[in-house]
C-alpha cells in the first residue's frame, strides 16, 4: 500500500539498516506458492533499501502461526543492536501531554541522546520554560533515571499542563537553543512524480513536532526525482 512504502522510505532515509518483515493474515493463504509470491513482492519493495536483506516471518494472530519465530528474530535483534548514544544532552520530544490526580502534569516520549533522573532541572523548548522532574516511569514501571532510546513518561512539577502541546523538547537548562532555520543536504525520493522547486512549501517534521515550512535550494532551481542538493529551510512552529 502506498503508506507502507512511504514508511519504507522513511527507514531508508533513516538509514535503519535493523528490521523484521512480519508477514501477517498468513493463515488466509493455503497455497504455499501464493504465499512464496507474496514475500518475493514484499522482497521487491525493499530492494536497494537500507532494509534490503532483512527476514520475512509469516505470521497469524489468529492462530499464532509463526508468532514464536517473530519472538525469536527480535530477540535475536535486539541481542545484536548497539545500545543508543550518550551524548550527554538529552532531549525529550514531547508526543503527549497530559494530568493525573495527585502527581500533576505529565509528558511522554522517546528520550535520545542523554539520560534523565528524578530531581534534575530541565527546561522546555521552545518558550524556554523550567521544571524539574518529580517522576520517571518506563512501561508503567517508576524509574530513578532513564537511558537513550527509553520510552519514558516524565512527572514535571513546576510547570502547567496548559503551557504545554505536543512538538515541543525536554532538555537540560543551556544545552540547546531553539532555531527556525537550518540548513541541510537533501536527498530528494526517486518515487516523487514532481520535481522540488525552490522556495516550495512543505511540511517539515522534526521529533514530534510538525509545521508549514519552505525550502529555498541554494545550488539549483528545482530538484528533480532521486537528485540531491543543499538547500535552507525555514519554519514556524504550531
């Protein structure tokens, strides 16, 4: 479907090189050679992307068909995965926000490079606002500090739920200053039926926040499908 091999595509700019195919509702194919053409189409889709050599489990949720195989390739997985980077600067985009009686305002999200522990100072961006945390949770279990890589939801006090939306960045007080502007090295998608023109609005994603942007290209007019270029790109954030 055209947003599976968008989510493809995604990974391949991500450069995720790390991944399963659970190949799902197989107990609805009784012909193995149906089936043998389903993964070959699936195995096409992923060529010459980053997720190329991966396996593909037929799986059924139904029947449990092929879940234990599923289990034992992730574990194999993560077995193999390098832990995430610390860097020593954590930031916490923030994907919720919400209250809960007794504790106060809560925020959830994917923690990178850095860790988080209960009594630190932090600031949110943008609006620089200050909190300190009260209490870290990870899968509904109390932490004292949290890892990279950690999904986490994070007790603040000192800040309200309503000074708070979706988009913005935990981090700790001067460790980064928000931006409107950045440039980059763009790598336009082969699979895009027009070419990006300069100046062209777009909607640029970062962490969890998501805003109208432009693109101003500064070594061509236009990119066409699959090229690559520098360009500068502006945003305001919602």
């Amino acid at each position: 479907m055209p947003q599976t091999r968008e989510h493809i595509a995604i990974l391949d700019l991500l450069e995720i090189s790390s991944g399963v195919v659970a190949l799902t509702k197989s107990d609805l194919v009784q012909d193995q050679e149906w089936l043998d053409l389903v993964q070959g189409e699936v195995r096409e889709a992923l060529r010459g992307t980053t997720l190329e050599n991966v396996n593909i489990v037929p799986v059924s949720a139904a029947t449990g068909q092929g879940l234990n195989a599923l289990l034992l390739e992730i574990g194999h997985l993560l077995d193999n995965s390098q832990p995430r980077r610390d860097l020593g600067r954590p930031r916490l985009p923030i994907d919720r926000v919400f209250t809960i009686s007794g504790f106060g305002t809560i925020v959830t999200g994917t923690l990178a490079e850095g860790r988080l522990a209960v009594g630190d100072d932090v600031a949110i961006l943008p609006g620089d606002l200050r909190a300190r945390i009260r209490g870290l949770q990870t899968h509904k279990t109390k932490q004292k500090e949290v890892l990279p890589g950690s999904r986490i939801a994070v007790n603040l006090s000192g800040v309200a739920v309503e000074d708070l939306y979706r988009g913005q960045v935990v981090v700790r007080p001067g460790s980064f200053d928000p931006t409107t502007l950045l440039d980059a090295k763009l790598r336009y998608l082969s699979s895009v039926a027009w070419p990006l023109k300069h100046n062209a609005s777009v909607e640029f994603y970062t962490g969890s926040a998501r805003s109208e942007a432009y693109v101003r290209l500064l070594d061509a007019e236009e990119l066409r499908p699959g090229q690559e270029g520098w360009c500068s790109s502006g945003w305001g954030i919602q």
